[in-house]
C-alpha cells in the first residue's frame, strides 16, 4: 500500500550497519528458506497460468499472508516510522485506510476480476480492462501506464534491497544490490508467482511477528502508550495533534490517495485472480484487514515510541528520522528481535519486487502482444526470460544516484491510481462507462502523472503544501471518465459482451 | 435507482476533493473550507464507490446500506471533529486509551472502527448480497460455452 513513499525513505537512509553473529545468523536462515521454497515451487510450475496467476490454485490464508506481504513494503518498517518521529500523527493518514481499503477493494473488484477469470480465464490487470471496454487499444495503454510504474518500483526496491543486504552482511551497496536481486530473481524465473506466493506467506509471517514483538517491547519498555504519550506531550504536544505537524489539507490528501488510490495498484488487485474457489472471498478482506494491522502495529509504535524515548532522554537525539527503527533495534531491544526485523525488512523489498517482476513479465509477454493483435506462442518460456531482463535492469538503474532512481519510484502509487482506478474499479461497475471514457482517463492519469512529476522533479514549479501530482492526476483522472463516459454514453450498452455483463450483474 | 445515486454521490464528492485542492493554490495557502471539502468528500466517495461495488443488477444494496451508512459516519464525525475540536493538547490532558482526544477518535474512530464493522457485514452478507455458489455456477457455464466457440481475447473487429 505505501510502496510509492518507500522509495524516498529507503533510499535517504543510510542504515547503520547491523552485521552481528545474530543478524547474520537469522539472514541467512531467512535465504535458506526462501531458496528452499523456491525449489519446491519451480518443480509445480509447468503454464504460463501457473506462472503468471498460479493456476488460480492459491488457498485463503496463503492469498491473505500473501497479499498482506506484497500491500507492506519495508516503507512500513523504516520511513513509516521515521516519517512518525518527524511530523506525528499526520504520518498515519498514510496507513488509517488499512481500515477501509481491503474490504473496498472487495466489493468493488474482488469479486468481479475472480469471475473474469473464471468466465474467460483472464490473467492480468489490462486483461480485464480489455474484456470490460472490449477494447485492445485500452489494454494496451493499461499496460504500458502499469509498465511505467513497474520501472520506477523495480529500480527502488533493488537500491532498496541493497541498503538493506548491505546493512546484514557488510557486503557493500552494489553487491547488495546484485545479491538481493540475484535471489528474488532465481525464485521469480524459476517459481513464477507461485514461488512469490509461498516466500510472500514465509515473508508475511515474518513481518507480522517482527512487528507484534517490536511493538510489544516499545509499550514494555516505555512503561505502556500513556506514558509514552505524556512524555511527548510534555515537550512536543504537537506530535500528537490529530494532524501532527502536516496541515489538515495535506494530511487528508494522504488519506484519499492512499484510500482511493488502492483501488488500482496491481501487486494486490492482481491477487484477486488467485483464489482458488471464488466463494472463500468472504473471509478475505477481514482476514487481510487484521493481518495488515498486525504488520503495522510497528509503524505507530516505533515512531511514538523513539520520538517518546529521544524528548524523555533515553535515547540520544537521531541524526536523521529514517534512524528511528534502527536506532532503536541496534540500541534497545534484544538483538534477536533486531534480526527478525532486519530480515522482515529485506522480506518486505524481495516480495514487493519479486510481485512487480511477475506482473511486468505479463504485461511484455501477454498483454502488449494481444494489444498489437499477436499472440506469444509459448507465454512461460518467454515469462521467464523476461522476469531475468526486468530484474537485470532493475539491478543495473538501482547502481544509479540515489535522486534519480527515488524519482523514478515516487510516482509509481500516483500513475496505478490515476490510470488504472476509474477505467477498472468504477468501470467494472458502471455500464454506462464506455471505451472511450476509459481511453481517455488512462491517457489523462498517465500524462498528468509524468508531466506534474517530472516538472516537479525539474524544480519548474512547487505544489502547495497537501497538493500532490498523485492526487491531482486521480482527480483528472475521474473527472474526464465520468464526462467523456456522459459524452459517448449512446454506444455504451453494445461494448459490452454477455459474458462480461452477466459479470457485472451479479 | 441506488447505483446511479451512488454514481452521482461519487462524481460529485470528487468535485469536491478538487475543490479542496484547488483552494490550496488560493494566496495566503489553503483556506480551512478547503480541508472540509476532503473531509467531507473523501468518506462520501469512498462510500460511493462501495457502494457501487454492492449493487447487484437493479437491485439495492439490501442491509448493507446500515453499514455504509456508520462508516460514511464515522469517517466524516473523525475529520469534522479533528478539524473542529480546539487544539488543547498538552501534558495535564486526559487521555483516552493512551492519547489525547483528538488524536484517539483519530486512530480509534477512524483507523479502527471501520474494521469492526464493514469486513464482518462483507461476510455476513457474502451469500445473499455478493456472491453464492449459483452465481459462480452461471458464470462458469457462460465461461464454457464461449469456450467451445468464441476467442477469450478482446475482439480485434470491435475497435
């Protein structure tokens, strides 16, 4: 959920180095297993279904630790924190949609893109996009915008994966990088999703108990959440303020692109399709809910509690925010339990990327082809050898300045929300929305999206503070489908086939 | 009738949310109606848009909209008091659950209250308002039959 933020956090801090026995230990339990997996999942996958959906064979608690691992990033774990220390509570609009998000995402597209599979053994985003518009050129501009995405996640989850492999085994940030890269790259080639799938379930478990414990231990050792308040509130009410130190406006902002905005990042709509029985969708979004407000059980407690910690004069003051978390694992709590974390966080860039490699994989192998009227004649081998391209150039842009590669990453969450939310989440909905009101909201989400975020990056001009090109971009976004959908709206009816209509009737 | 209310209610809450935006390019920085527009906007779209996701063919949403309603609730009382309640926060302030007022409807209203509730209406009206066993069952024989006759793919004639 909070990957696009992931970017700037992971690659602004500097983590301390954490190469201990324990540390060390525990990271190389944590690639023993994963390979492990891996090996086990190549041997079951024999389709370009298996590879790119996992033969919509997955059960409800691998889909929901699953989901819940690709939804996190190590943003949760690291600048989530920090971001807490810095400016309060206005840091948890970024994470309060948890709330609302996944059951969201249930009535408005769960159940819809799992019938789309069964009605026509679909397997990608764009896919749907394409059967629901009956339109190539929609699916081909779908993927090309989710494509653009990809690369700027690609190469900040690598530099991220980097800093953080660097950090356990002192291997230095390049080697980082192409070890990291290097494992969730033999399990992506060689397992597909289904490997994903299953390290995503080993990687989610991880998270999840890393984040209880740490949370745990910052209420034990802070003597519970009401002195740790008191003693922020002593020094620096502010922190505490419903807003913390944002204005309402850009706390709010946060909350709508990161609410509205789930709608349509792929790495968890994508999961939709894998379920194996369509009817265990009814224990999905609670389920997930809990599990993702387990794994971020840890990005409220480390944040008041380092900044409760630092204003009380148990901790020295931080050089940077970003040191909240490893500030406290390296100088508080047992190092076991840093362990667990530092390998939780590693757990957290590797499924992030290995999802993003898969859905990127597709997207070159299946969706751009049928959008130029052609067909791949063997989708798994090609899948294959396309995962390695993804994740070599994802390696090798991740070498790049750290600047350039966090601008590339930072509007990853905008273009999936501003391109993908209306043609696919209301559009599955709405049988008034037509092919060229999707066409043109894509087109609007992705130019908006790059021309605001790259005049931003060049420094041509400042938003006003609670102003993002994210939430401009989805606001365009919306506003040109609803009225170029009203303008065609005569030719809405006959662009649907049957088989869709009946899906969206139910 | 619901899903076109619903369609309005979204269109209109994110005219709404870009008004607020739109204010905040105002000189002098954002006025505070810009903020109420998205505290008011963002529950009424996200509601909108469940809402919208419910709807089965021409039918209502059924029980649901008791749901809906609390969460659309919730969300706007959590933003509205935030944005209302004076900012008295400081060392002799009672806490609720470990924090200030503010701040606790914040996190306990609006981070945790919805979970208590949409996730278990989801599933205690999966069967009757989402989706049972018959309807899979109808889809799956659809998806057959164009099986047998038809490609799975968008149709190139169509565009």
């Amino acid at each position: 959920m909070i990957g696009a933020l992931h970017a700037m956090a992971m690659l602004q801090v500097a983590l301390p180095s954490a190469t201990r026995p324990a540390v060390i230990t525990v990271g190389l339990l944590y690639f023993a297993v994963i390979i492990a997996i891996s090996i086990w999942a190549a041997r079951r996958t024999r389709t370009a279904s298996d590879f790119f959906v996992a033969g919509k064979g997955i059960g409800l608690i691998a889909l929901t630790v699953a989901s819940v691992s690709v939804s996190v990033s190590g943003f949760a774990f690291i600048g989530g924190p920090g971001l807490i220390y810095a400016v309060g509570l206005g840091a948890m609009y970024i994470v309060l949609p948890a709330a609302v998000t996944n059951v969201m995402g249930a009535w408005v597209l769960a159940k819809r893109m799992r019938l789309l599979a069964e009605a026509r053994g679909l397997i990608t985003i764009p896919d749907a996009i394409g059967a629901r518009y009956r339109s190539r050129a929609a699916q081909g501009l779908s993927a090309i915008a989710i494509l653009f995405g990809i690369v700027g996640y690609m190469a900040t989850n690598a530099l991220a994966m980097g800093v953080v492999i660097n950090s356990i085994f002192g291997v230095g940030l390049g080697w980082g990088i192409w070890i990291g890269m290097g494992i969730t790259l033999a399990y992506s080639a060689s397992g597909g999703i289904l490997a994903g799938i299953y390290n995503d379930v080993f990687q989610g478990t991880l998270m999840g108990v890393a984040s209880v414990l740490v949370f745990l231990f910052v209420l034990q050792f802070g003597g519970g959440l009401g002195e740790i308040s008191r003693t922020i509130l002593a020094h620096d009410a502010a922190i505490l303020s419903p807003w913390g130190k944002l204005t309402p406006l850009a706390a709010l902002s946060f909350y709508f692109v990161f609410s509205m905005g789930s709608l349509g990042q792929p790495q968890a709509v994508h999961k939709y399709y894998m379920l194996r029985d369509p009817l265990q969708l009814k224990w999905y979004p609670l389920l997930k809910t809990l599990g993702l407000i387990l794994v971020l059980l840890l990005y409220f407690g480390v944040g008041v509690g380092v900044k409760s910690f630092v204003l009380g004069g148990r901790l020295a003051p931080l050089t940077s925010p970003d040191q909240a978390t490893p500030t406290l694992l390296l100088d508080v709590t047992p190092i076991v339990l840093a362990a667990l974390v530092f390998s939780g966080v590693a757990a957290a860039t590797m499924s992030a990327a290995n999802s993003f490699i898969n859905i990127g994989a597709a997207i070159v192998t299946h969706d751009l082809p049928i959008a130029f009227g052609r067909r791949v004649t063997n989708e798994l081998r090609w899948g294959r050898i396309v995962t390695i391209v993804i994740a070599v150039a994802a390696a090798v842009t991740a070498q790049r300045s750290g600047t350039m590669v966090a601008f590339l990453g930072i509007f990853g969450w905008g273009l999936f929300a501003s391109t993908l939310v209306p043609a696919l989440a209301v559009g599955l909905n709405w049988q008034g929305a037509t092919r060229a009101g999707a066409l043109a909201s894509i087109a609007t989400g992705l130019i908006v999206t790059l021309a605001l975020e790259t005049t931003a990056y060049l420094k041509v001009f400042r938003f006003p503070a609670g102003v993002t090109a994210s939430a401009v971009a989805m606001v365009s976004s919306f506003l040109v489908f609803f009225v170029v959908s009203w303008l065609t709206r005569d030719n809405a009816a006959a662009e649907i086939d049957p088989d869709i209509r009946l899906v969206m009737d139910i | 009738m619901t899903r076109r209310a619903a369609l309005i209610a979204l269109f209109s809450a994110i005219l709404a949310i870009a008004a607020g935006y739109a204010s905040a390019f105002s000189k002098g920085g954002a006025p505070t109606w810009g903020a109420w527009l998205l505290a008011l906007g963002i529950p009424i779209a996200l509601g909108a848009i469940m809402i919208l996701g419910a709807v089965r063919g021409k039918q209502g949403i059924g029980s649901l909209k008791f749901p809906f309603a609390f969460v659309i609730l919730v969300l706007m009382i959590g933003f509205g008091a935030a944005l209302a309640l004076p900012g008295t926060e400081g060392p002799l302030s009672r806490l609720w659950l470990g924090l200030p007022l503010r701040a606790a409807i914040v996190i306990y209203g609006v981070g945790l209250l919805p979970i208590i509730v949409l996730p278990v209406a989801y599933a205690m009206t999966f069967e009757t308002l989402t989706l049972s066993s018959e309807d899979v069952d109808r889809v799956r024989a659809v998806g057959r039959d164009r099986k047998s006759g038809v490609p799975a793919t968008p149709e190139a004639s169509a565009e």
